[in-house]
C-alpha cells in the first residue's frame, strides 16, 4: 500500500496570478469572518478528491494524514488503498494541476512532483492546443470553421485596437451567429473571466482585455445553443498507454459553472454518459490525448465536448472543446462510484450485463436530496463528512436508480414536496 503522499489542491490554478496557492486551509487558519463560498466549495471537492488516495495521503499545511473523519460517511468503513492502480505512489506531491508553483510547493517538501512537467502542462492545458487537434484531426463541425480564432496576448493589449480586429472577424461570421460570441481565456475554467458582446459588437470595457492579455489570450467562439455538455476522462501513463476512465454528461449552467456529473455505470464500475454522442466522444478523447502525449504529458487529464443546434433543427457535436491536463471531477466522480460499487451492486442489484443511472453534484439539488432511508427504489450515498472546516450547507452526493426515468422521477419528486412544503409555511 502506498503512502506518503502529499496533495497540493490547487484548484483554479490556470487561472494565474492569484490561483497559485492551495485552495486547503488548516483548520484554525481561516479568514476572519466566515468562509467565503467558492472556498467552502474548494475545500469540499479537496476531501473528496482526497478520498481516492491511499490512507497516507496528506494536504498541504497538514503534518499529519487526514483523520478517518473527512472519509465520506456514505461508503461506510475507510478504504485504505487508492482507488486506481496509477495513484498508488509513494513519496510524492501530486497537484490538482501541475504549475510552477506547485513544483517549487513539492521541492520545498522534499517531494517529486507526479505527473508531467508545468512547461508541458502549460503547453497542452491551453485551449488553442486542443483546437489545433480538433482541425488537424478534422474533428470540428464544418459549421464553425469561420467563427473560431485564437487571440494572442500582445492581440488584446491595446484594448481599441482588439475592439477593432476583433468586430472586422465578427463581420466575416455566417448570419446564423447574429454576431453573439464569446472571449474566453485560453487558461480559464468554469466560465470566469469571459468577455462577451452582441450583434457583432464588443460590450466590455478594457479591463476584460487586459485581464484576458495577462492570463496569456484567448479564444473567439459564438455563443452557441448547447443541447448537452460531456466529459471524457482519461489517463495517460509516462510510456504514453492511454487509459479511457469513462465518460459523463456534464452539467453546467449557462454561464459555464459547474453543477455535476451524471451517466450511467456498470458491474464492474464502467462509467459512460449514455448519450448518442458517446462513442464520437470516446474517439476525440483518445485522439487529443494521444497528441498530448506525443508533446510529453502524462498524468490525468479529461476532454470536455458538447452538441449545440446552430440552425433550427440542426444539431451538431463539437467533440473536443477543451483538453484539461489536471484531474478533473469527473474523475472524483468515478472514482467515488467505484468506492460505491460494491453496495451499488447490492442495494440496486446490478449484475453482469446491467447499467445504473446516477447523478453526482457538489451540492445538493433543487429540493434537496432525499435521505438514504427515504428513497424510493432509488440510491442515495451521502458525500459530506465530519469536517470542521466545511460549511453544512455543502451537501455533495451520489444519487443512483435503475434506470434515468427512476433517477429525474426521484428528483422530481423531491421538488414537488420541497414546493408543497413551501406553500404551507406561507
């Protein structure tokens, strides 16, 4: 069993400036007042993200590995070991996603860091890498092939002049964009610091530029109609063998904020989204991450893709959107589900052959979720834990049904009685 492993829980580090350090606080070293709600959020995905490490697995700022307490209560007795082969290290940092700061985090440790090198990291993380897969694999949509363009940093410096290039290529788009678009940071994640416009105009002011220019440019999409988001998951050993985790519907605001995971898994823990885009999904994954390879990353990483209508009636998938080279929640996700699967197994009687619907979110759905007693031919796995630190109102959770009609019925019926004892009280 390995130990000895230090976590560096770096969320939103691609962000730049600012993001560098980890989002884990030791207990007794908050901010006075209470934890703003991104923090609480962070230190949340942290434990969970922490449970999928052997027992001897530390965060930063702890001397000590994490008390059985900050184990999810819904999978019962701590497994000690890690969830997949390829985090079984020993005496090692491994970040969230790999930054310089992370790396000079582990040498102050003593530590090597896992995983690849923060300049290759930075190479393929960026999002004008995994659109130069998407055109050289001819894996994106016709339809977009006018619209896209990459923006580098010294292209957003002088705001007037972005302005002006920036509305000369929305001239050029199709009608069917109604000239709505967005820029979006090439080192960016859940939708922050995005600047938009309408009607081929530019809405913001300099300061969206100037942030977008330091965070190293950024990329000018439409704002599209989404009809779904997904996610693969994979990982991707030093000898470039390439592992495909599973993949999943993402959820997402329209903001781009994250909301969850759902899909559907089987007896012997295989995650997949259980959309018709599936296997178009798979294919882009595994195609981008072996271009990743080929530029030296290993480590987790995970593909972001969606399916957008464009034209009334006119559906198209767009596979690879986004190449996270970092873990990702998707793969918490999964791997919670495979620290479930045995009660999985039991409680929904999931044998050879058979798939189960589920539903993983930070926080708890509109009307809450139901307590494990009280759901109705459905699985409920509690994800908080015991931590002094973490807010109550943080709930995450693994809801799971036999089918995704048991699943959105239990969901729903957990709305209409939150709405029915809301009208009672007024």
């Amino acid at each position: 069993m390995a130990g000895d492993v230090l976590l560096i829980p770096n969320f939103g580090a691609e962000e730049g400036a600012g993001w560098g350090e980890p989002a884990y606080r030791p207990v007794g070293e908050t901010a006075k007042g209470s934890q703003p709600p991104r923090e609480i959020v962070q230190r949340v995905a942290t434990r969970l993200w922490q449970s999928l490490f052997a027992s001897g697995s530390r965060c930063l700022g702890e001397s000590e590995p994490s008390a059985d307490a900050f184990w999810p209560r819904g999978l019962g007795v701590r497994n000690p070991h890690a969830i997949f082969s390829w985090l079984d290290v020993r005496d090692c940092a491994v970040a969230w996603l790999n930054t310089p700061a992370a790396r000079q985090f582990a040498r102050e440790s003593e530590c090597r860091l896992f995983g690849a090198d923060p300049e290759v990291v930075r190479e393929v993380h960026d999002k004008a890498f995994a659109h130069r897969v998407a055109v050289e694999e001819r894996m994106f949509p016709a339809c977009l092939t006018p619209c896209i363009g990459v923006l580098e940093s010294d292209d957003l410096r002088d705001s007037d002049a972005a302005i002006r290039g920036i509305e000369a290529k929305l001239a050029q788009w199709p009608g069917w964009t109604a000239g709505r678009f967005t820029l979006k940071p090439r080192f960016g994640t859940s939708g922050r610091g995005r600047v938009a416009g309408n009607a081929g105009r530019v809405a913001e002011a300099s300061g969206g530029f100037a942030r977008l220019a330091e965070s190293g440019g950024a990329m000018l999409e439409p704002w599209l109609k989404r009809t779904c988001d997904l996610s693969a998951q994979l990982w991707i050993g030093s000898d470039r063998k390439i592992v495909l985790l599973g993949t999943t519907e993402l959820l997402v605001k329209g903001s781009g904020l994250y909301r969850g995971h759902r899909g559907f898994i089987d007896s012997k823990g295989r995650v997949t989204s259980g959309n018709r885009y599936d296997e178009a999904l798979r294919e882009a994954a595994v195609a981008v991450a072996q271009a990743a390879a080929a530029a030296g990353y290993h480590g987790p990483c995970g593909v972001d893709a969606f399916a957008f209508e464009w034209e009334p009636g006119r559906i198209e998938l767009r596979p690879i959107v986004e190449f996270n080279a970092r873990f990702t929640l998707g793969i918490i996700a999964i791997g919670l589900l495979r620290r479930a699967l045995a009660e999985i197994r039991r409680k929904l009687s999931l044998d050879p052959g058979g798939l189960r619907a589920f539903l993983f979110q930070l926080d708890a759905p509109s009307g809450g979720w139901p307590e494990p007693a009280d759901a109705q031919g459905a699985l409920m796995i509690p994800l908080s834990a015991e931590d002094p630190g973490a807010a109550a109102c943080i709930e995450p959770g693994l809801l799971l049904a036999h089918s995704r009609e048991a699943l959105d019925a239990e969901l729903a019926m957990r709305r209409a009685s939150t709405a029915t004892a809301s009208d009672r009280l007024h």
